[in-house]
C-alpha cells in the first residue's frame, strides 16, 4: 500500500477544517523525460494558517508514484516542503532541498507551496508507449516539523531544569527531570502529524501526452 | 507440590498488589493531565498570547515607520545639502533625542558604494556591514523602504535614494533590548503553547508510555523481590515437608537442618525437638513392652522353678537319711550326687530370686539426698578397686530412689570389678557434673570392655559377657534410670574399657521439693 502514513487525523481540528485534496495531477513529456505538475486544495487550513502566522514552521509532503497499470512500479518520490514565516520581516519562506523562495505574503506562498511544477519521474526511453501508466499522487502537511518537535522536547527538559534550579523537594530525587526527557524522548521523533489528503490516480498512455 | 501451591499464591498476591493501583493511577494521572491541559490551553489564554504577540509585531511595525521617516528626511536633507554643494565627505546630523532606538546608524553612499557621509547617534554601536552585491540590490530603489535583514527584532533596516548624487541612505537601528527580549518571549511561549495544542495528544501519549516505562520495571522488580521472598519462605517450609515423609516412612534419624533463627527456624528447632521426644517415648515404650514381656517371663519361670525345688530338696535329704551306710562306696557317691543336687538347687533357687526380683521390681521409693554422697559411700566398699571420683559441687540434692540408685552403683562396680580382673588390671573413674536442667553421672573403667556386637544387646535382659551370672543387671539399671526419668548410654571399646552416661533430670526433682 502506497504513502502509507501514520496520519494523526484524530486531531479536532483536523475534522473542522476542509480536507487536503489533490486537485489536479497533469502528468507531460518534458525534454525526453515523464514530469507531473500537481495542484493541491485545501492545504491551508485556518489552523495551519494560524501556526505558521505564529513563526512556527510547517511541513509540506507530497508522495507520489509512478508504476505500469496493475505491474511494476517505476520510480517513487517523496517531496518535502518546508514553509515558514518571519514575523518579524513579513516575509515566507518555502525551502525544498537546497531550493528557497521567499515571499513577501501568504497567497503566493499558498500559490507556490500548492503547485508543485515539472516534478521528474523517470526517461522516457525507460517508458512504452503502447503501455498504461498509472500515477498515485498523495500530500499532506504537518504543522509540526522535526525540528518543532524537538524543541518542545528541549522545551519539557528546560521547564524541568528551571524548575530544579527553583530548588524544590524533587530536586533531590532527580526523578522529575528523568521523567521529563523520557516524556520529550517519546513525543520527540519525527512523527508525521497533521492533514493528509486521500490518494488521486490518474491512468494515462505515454502516446497521448502532450 | 506445596512448594508450588504456596509459592503461586505468593505470587499472586506480590502481582495483585503489585497491579492493584495501576488503573486509578492511570485514570488518575489521565485525569490530572486532561485537567492541567484544560486549565493551560483554554481560549483565553490563547487569545492573550496572540495578542501580544500581535502587539509585538505592531510595535515593531511602528520602529519600521519611524525608522522609515528618519530614513526619507536624513536622505532629504542629504539631497538637498549635497545639491547645494554644502558637504563633501562629512558627518550627517542627526537628532541626538532618540526615544523608539537606542542606536541609529546612517551612511550615505554613492552609487559605487563609496561612503560620502556618514553619521551615528545613541550608545556605542556597531552596525552591521555589508557587502558589495548587498549594496548593489539596494541601489536601484526608487522610494524609501524597509529592507528585511534578520529574522529578529533587534536590528532595523531602511534604505533611501539620493537622487542628487545618485546614491543612497542606509539607516540602522539598533531597538530597545527590553523589546527584543520581550518579544523573543512571547513569540516563543505562544509557539510552544500552539505546539503543545497540536502535541495535545502525542503528550498525553508521552505521559501515559512514560507512566509506563517507569512501572513496568517497578512491577517486575516487585515480582522478582516476590519470587525471591515466595523462595525464602517455602524453601524452608520443603524442607519441612521433606523432613516430615522421610520420618513418616521410618527415618527417624533423620533431621530438618535449618540454619536461621527466624519463625521458620524456630518451627524447624522445634519440629526437630518433637521428633526427638517422640523418637525416645517410642524406644521407651518398646523397651517398656518388652521389658513387661520378660517380667512375665521371669515371673512365669520362677513360679515354674520355684514350686519342684522344696519337693526335690526334700528328697534329696530323705535320700540321705535314709542312706544306713553299709555301701561305703554307695554311700560316697550318694554323697557327691546330693552334694551337686544341692549346689545346682542353690544355683536354681538364686536363679528364681533374681527372676523374681526382675519380675517384681516394685515402685521407686524416692527421697531427698545427695547423689554426690551416694557415690562416695558406694566406692568405700569397693576398697580393693583403684577408684577415682570427681564429683561437681554443684549438683544439688535430688528426689531419688537411693536404695535402687545404689544397685545401679553396684551393678556398675560389679561389673567393672569382673572386667579389671580378667584383664588383670585397670581404675575406674567416677564424675558428676551439673548440665543445665540434667545431672550426669558418669562412671568408666579401663577393663577389658566390651565389643560393639555385644555394645548392642547389654541393656537386653539375659544377655552377658560374665562367665557367671543371669545377665539381667543392666536390663534392671537401665530399668530403674528410665523409671528416674533418665537415660543411660554406653560407649566402648574392646580392650581399652567402658564408660556408662546416666543423665538424670533435675526438674522434676525441684518440683517435687518445692511442692
């Protein structure tokens, strides 16, 4: 089962707010290679929009998969988007691998971060053009990235150690502090959480691409 | 199997209480969170922090605008002072009031980035520098602006055109640090308060797998200290247990060793002492059944001796008397016939004295006295024997049966007596001493002693190693001892002597005297 997920949709707000969706996969024959350009709905929701507006950066992922129709998968990406905003400056940032754009307010942030343009899949020379092609394209985004979630651990463990300078009773015991990093050690992986849209297909021929 | 029974229980229980309080702990600990959780994330104090957040940016939005406006009247008058030919290279003016900035850096630079004027008012302070492209991107602008520089609230920076020289302003302002520091804090503690609301439930997770990782380990150390606990207690208890069907099935040599002095240790010590009591009133009253089962016999044989003697012993001397001695011959050996008629119905007649004393063996006759005394007066009529005594003063006076101890004493010379002849010389040795509620009473010889074979049978009646004799002394030794109360054992070796223990209790006696 493809982008298999540990989605954590149980959130509230998750059922509040309209679900992420792919709107459109347009799979095109670019400079003897398959690329895809993918739109995406409802990324954005009013609580995404809030935890990013608060400086908190949030990640946006975009799996997608390419495989001969009921055979073999060809090639499978991940794409991760990072966006965050410089409350200070006004400004977005969306960083992809080494690639950062910064932009100057949300809707072209939207725009950007919603469109994902001529992502490569495979040569066409490793492609038939009698065959059927099948494209599964699934994104989400998680308002928390790593690295948030590894500052709240340090966040927890900082709590605990201001509290231990206060120099109350469990301080002797050390047992508090322990507590502490074994709390932010279990919430502090890399979990995925947030919003994940259902998966799209899309079948298509190599011949009537354009 | 009770082993198994008792140490399951004990576990069970260890693991019952071990898990009793895990459910309203959990529930308890679930609770507290969901509460503190309620208390911290409600919506005001989520509006709160957004609010002041918001101001934060809003008051950094106001230090852009002044910024901005200094920026747009410095880069005026530079124009204008510059259009003027008022400056070349100089210092700019600026206002030395400053009430948003504590530092204001400006620097007028022409289009190749070459400073024409500069100025700096507020606390020591650097600006930062910038680089050839970074001046290049800024020279081209056609109206005042902000241009970002860092992601913080400490530094501003704002760029302005001088069309006269076909330049441009910078300006640099360095902000309050009280705002800077402030506004860190806000931003910060209203990211971590949305990051907990968006970790509500993976912290709640954190908490309870915690909760967890903590028990567990406490669980199963207790079950361990259970296990260890269930295993000290029941081990001793098998033992027990092993102890108990090893005697049931006729060892009664056997002994529970235990060496604790705990409860268990104490039942152990006692268990071990019921055996030995238990051990010694059956060997009494085996020795008892038996002892009564000789009496009868005796009884029986000496009646049955006893009745023919008188007619045989008359006849005999009818014989004799009517013997009229014309048959010298006839009448010598009539005489040595009679003569050992006689001796052998003496031998029959001390034989249905003893049988018949053996068999009567009437009640003890106890008095107080002074066994010590007893001994001593024993051995002065054994003059010819070389006697030892080593008596303990600290015996005291006991409740006996003197006259039948005494036959004991004698008994006891007698056979030594014998024993020192046939091996033609030796001693005896008598002591007397004082061990906690028994006195002990021991009499030895180095006569020819006797072998372990017969070691085994001397307290038998009839069984003896003298040439003369019934062999019941020692049945009635150990007969009268036993009825003190006490008991007799022997030790020997052949050629090298033998030693009686009498152990006689003292408790009885003291009670009786009291009483």
């Amino acid at each position: 089962m493809l982008l298999a997920w540990q989605s954590v949709a149980s959130h509230a707000w998750a059922v509040q707010d309209a679900e992420v969706r792919i709107k459109r996969v347009t799979p095109r024959v670019s400079q003897a290679r398959l690329a895809v350009t993918i739109e995406i709905e409802n990324l954005f929701s009013e609580k995404i929009i809030g935890t990013i507006r608060s400086g908190l950066p949030s990640v946006v992922f975009v799996d997608i998969e390419l495989a001969e129709k009921g055979g073999r998968r060809i090639a499978r990406q991940r794409i991760v988007q990072s966006i965050s905003y410089d409350i200070w400056q006004e400004r977005y940032t969306i960083e992809r691998d080494t690639l950062r754009r910064t932009l100057a307010n949300f809707d072209s942030m939207q725009q950007a971060s919603s469109t994902l343009h001529d992502i490569e899949m495979s040569a066409l020379a490793q492609l038939k053009g009698q065959l059927s092609y099948v494209l599964t394209v699934q994104a989400g985004i998680s308002p928390i990235s790593g690295r948030q979630s590894q500052k709240f651990s340090s966040w927890l463990q900082d709590s605990d150690e201001i509290r231990s300078d206060v120099g109350s009773q469990e301080r002797a015991s050390g047992f508090q502090l322990n507590l502490s990093k074994l709390v932010s050690f279990l919430i502090g992986g890399d979990k995925r959480r947030g919003n994940t849209s259902p998966e799209r297909r899309i079948e298509f021929r190599i011949s009537e691409l354009k | 199997m009770v082993n198994f029974r008792f140490q399951t229980k004990f576990m069970l229980a260890t693991l019952l209480i071990t898990l009793l309080p895990v459910v309203p702990l959990y529930f308890l600990i679930d609770k507290f969170y969901q509460t503190s959780i309620e208390v911290g994330l409600n919506p005001q104090v989520e509006g709160a922090l957004e609010g002041a957040a918001g101001m934060s940016q809003l008051l950094f939005a106001h230090y852009k605008e002044a910024l901005l406006e200094i920026v747009e009247a410095q880069a005026q008058k530079t124009d204008a002072a510059h259009a003027d030919s008022k400056i070349g290279q100089s210092t700019l003016s600026l206002p030395t009031d400053l009430s948003l900035f504590e530092a204001l850096d400006l620097r007028a630079l022409d289009r190749q980035g070459n400073v024409f004027a500069a100025g700096h008012t507020g606390i020591e302070w650097r600006a930062p520098a910038l680089s050839r492209s970074e001046i290049a991107s800024l020279i081209d602008g056609s109206s005042a602006r902000i241009v970002p520089h860092a992601n913080s609230p400490a530094v501003l920076m704002a760029v302005a055109p001088i069309p006269a020289q076909n330049g441009i302003l910078i300006a640099f302002a360095r902000t309050n640090p009280a705002f800077v520091r402030s506004s860190h804090q806000i931003v910060e503690v209203n990211q971590m308060f949305k990051t907990i609301g968006l970790l509500r439930d993976d912290l709640r997770q954190g908490f309870v797998f915690a909760f967890f990782i903590v028990y567990v380990p406490i669980a199963a150390l207790s079950l361990l200290v259970g296990y260890f606990f269930a295993k000290k207690v029941t081990a001793p208890m098998q033992i027990l247990a092993d102890g108990t069907q090893k005697i049931a099935s006729g060892d009664w040599q056997h002994r529970v060793e235990y060496a604790a002095q705990d409860e268990l240790g104490q039942l152990v010590t006692a268990f071990n002492r019921m055996v030995e009591e238990v051990k010694t009133r059956q060997d009494r009253v085996v020795q008892l059944e038996k002892m009564t089962v000789w009496r009868e016999m005796a009884r029986v044989l000496a009646h049955e001796i006893k009745n023919p003697l008188t007619p045989i012993q008359l006849t005999v001397q009818q014989l004799n008397d009517k013997y009229d001695d014309k048959n010298s011959a006839y009448g010598l050996l009539l005489k040595e016939c009679t003569d050992i008629i006689n001796d052998e119905l003496q031998n029959l007649q001390q034989l249905v004295r003893e049988f018949s004393e053996f068999a009567r063996m009437p009640k003890l006759q106890k008095t107080t006295g002074s066994l010590n005394e007893l001994i001593a007066e024993t051995a002065r009529r054994y003059r010819d024997l070389d006697i030892t005594t080593k008596l303990d003063s600290e015996v005291p006076e006991m409740l006996l049966d003197f006259e039948k101890m005494r036959r004991v004493l004698i008994n006891f010379f007698d056979n030594s007596r014998y024993s020192i002849h046939e091996k033609g010389s030796g001693a005896i040795v008598i002591t007397t001493q004082k061990t906690g509620e028994m006195v002990l009473l021991r009499f030895s010889d180095t006569g020819t002693g006797i072998s372990e074979q017969a070691l085994a049978k001397i307290f038998e009646p009839h069984f003896s190693t003298k040439k003369s004799g019934m062999g019941l002394g020692l049945a009635i030794v150990r007969n009268i001892v036993q009825e003190h109360g006490g008991s007799i054992r022997c030790n020997s070796e052949l050629g090298r002597g033998a030693t009686f223990d009498i152990e006689l209790p003292m408790n009885a006696v003291a009670e009786q005297i009291v009483g």
